[in-house]
C-alpha cells in the first residue's frame, strides 16, 4: 500500500511545515493593522419596513 510508504511525502510535509511555522509566520505577523479599532459606541441599526408590492 503506497499510502503507509512515508518516503515520497514525509519529507516533503515536514519541509514545508518547517518553512511556513519558522520562516513565513514571523513575516506575517510583524505586520502592522492599518485599521486600528476604534471606542466608538455602536449606533442601532434605523429599521424600516419593506413595502410588497403584491400586498
């Protein structure tokens, strides 16, 4: 059964986790959020009813 065969896919699996945890998840959360959140107080939703045009 090729799929308990760990030589063709095991390297590589470990390869790439190995390169996205150590390498890319530092780059990508050095990043700064350009969107800040702000303390403003929600303001509720105005509903207004819908008109059917069939009624």
């Amino acid at each position: 059964m090729p799929q308990l065969n760990p030589n063709p896919w095991l390297s590589m699996m470990l390869t790439a986790w190995l390169v996205l945890s150590l390498i890319l998840q530092p780059k990508v959360l050095s990043f700064t959020s350009t969107n800040t959140p702000s303390h403003k107080t929600p303001t509720p939703a105005k509903a207004t009813p819908w008109t059917w045009p069939w009624t």
